[in-house]
C-alpha cells in the first residue's frame, strides 16, 4: 500500500541528490562528482532514520545553491547548517512556530525567485518544441500538483515523443556548457 509513495520518494531522492551535486559543481565550477557513494549513503542514512522517528531526506538544491554562492567550499557548511537549525528547533522552536506561514511563503518564493535564471529557461524552450513542452507542463503542474507528479508528467511527456520530430533541436547546443557533459 505504501509502497507508490515510497517508491516515488526514492526516485526523487535518487536524482535530486546527484542533480544538486552536478549544479553545485558547475555553479563552483570545480570538477566532476561520483555519485555513487553518496547515494550509497543516503540510501542507508533513509532505511535506518524511521527508526529513530525520523524523515529521509536528500538533498536540497536551494541550499547546495546559497552555499556555493555564499563561497563554501567543503561539507562544513552543510554540517554547520544543520547543528544551527537543530539549535533552533531546540530552542527556540516555540518563537519559530509564532512566525507567519505567509511569510515563510515569502522567502521561499523569493529564495527561488534568485534561483531562476531566466535566459536559461529562455534557451531552454527556444532549444526544440519538446524541450518548451516539457518545461511549460512541469512548471504548471508543478504549481497545480506537487513536485512529485510534475515531474512525472514531465518526465511521461519527454519519454512519450523523444523520437518524435518535436524534439528536433532548432538552435546548436554548446555540449560543455550543458548539465549532462
């Protein structure tokens, strides 16, 4: 019975995880990451957390971005971000839970409004008429839905007409300045 929504959030930790390290590394423009092992880890990490009442996650993309802007440089900002907000959950948690879901709203949306890079999605729906359907269905399901089934849909779309003449490229791709080098 649980097993659709358990399979569906280890799809989406499986590729949001190596997607936030490939962004970080161009963002850092440092060299390739191996995946591997910290996928490998996150797998344990999320089987042995129930246990101890807690939530798998992975990793998270507006986080990994703020750091590498921010100029990090190792995982000591990933593990300071974490002590912090344990020592705010901790102890301040009943002044946390005073603040606005609106405002929180706020900075998650002005967060991701930063994150954005508009030439990008410009290019992106220029590149082929599948890449524009694609894009314009994940971010409209994406507002209507929720992450999980957008990117579902997304995905559906794309592998439904890969093959077809939609997905012709209309302009030349630069292949190292592409994600998937």
């Amino acid at each position: 019975m649980a097993l659709g929504p358990g399979l569906a959030v280890a799809v989406l930790a499986g590729l949001e995880s190596p997607l936030s390290a490939k962004i970080s590394d161009r963002m850092a423009r440092s060299g390739e990451h191996n995946p591997n092992p910290d996928l490998f880890e996150q797998g344990v990490a999320n089987l042995v957390v129930p246990f101890f009442v807690g939530v798998p996650a992975t990793a998270a993309l507006a986080r990994t971005a703020v750091n590498v802007r921010a100029g990090a440089t190792s995982r000591i900002s990933a593990i300071s971000h974490g002590i912090f907000l344990f020592l705010f959950v901790l102890l301040v948690s009943d002044w946390i839970a005073q603040i606005p879901l609106s405002a929180l709203r706020g900075v998650l949306i002005a967060t991701t409004w930063h994150m954005i890079k508009i030439e990008e999605l410009k290019f992106t729906a220029k590149r082929s008429t599948l890449d524009a359907i694609v894009l314009f269905t994940t971010i409209t399901a994406t507002v209507f839905l929720d992450l999980i089934s957008a990117l579902a849909i997304g995905l559906v779309i794309y592998l439904a007409l890969k093959n077809t003449k939609l997905s012709k490229h209309k302009i030349q791709i630069d292949e190292q300045e592409t994600l998937g080098d």
